[in-house]
C-alpha cells in the first residue's frame, strides 16, 4: 500500500496484517501526474526555476564523490550532449 499526501485522518493500522500478510506500507507527500502536471503549470506561468550545476558525462565520478563529501549546492544535472555513443537527441 501507498499513501499519496497526507490524509485529514489518521489512518489505523495494525502491524500483525502487515506482517502476516508479508505486506509493505510506504508514503510520500508528492500527488500523482495530474498534481505534478499542476506545479508544473504553476512554476512556469510564474518564472519559477530551480538552481542546478550542469556537468558533462566526464565529470559524472566527481559528481558522486562530492555527493559523499556533502559538496552539492545544487542538484547535478548531466548534459546528455556530451554522452558519446547514444542515440538521444536534445
């Protein structure tokens, strides 16, 4: 089972069904395509962007080991122009 958002309710469950039933309860506070289809909308009709640092497909291993070291500002974003050999077009 999957909880989308937070519900006005608080929601009962009882870990033996869990258990027994070899079941799995996860959550997120994101909304599906139509809600992320809305922000979507929102953030461009009002300019809203987020920061990134774009890097090559050379600089992927750097990437990693800043993440380890927590020396990330922005998310990374790869450039896929500089990945050689695919077929993806920009």
């Amino acid at each position: 089972m999957v909880v989308l958002g937070l519900p006005e309710k608080a929601i009962p469950i009882h870990a033996a069904s869990l258990i027994m039933g070899r079941r799995r309860l996860a959550g997120s506070v994101i909304g599906g395509i139509k809600e992320t289809q809305d922000m979507l909308d929102f953030c461009s009709k009002h300019n809203i962007t987020c920061d990134i640092e774009l890097i090559s497909a050379e600089q992927i291993n750097e990437a990693y080991e800043r993440v380890i070291k927590s020396d990330v500002r922005y998310r990374f974003v790869i450039d896929m122009k500089t990945i050689q050999g695919t077929s993806l077009q920009a």
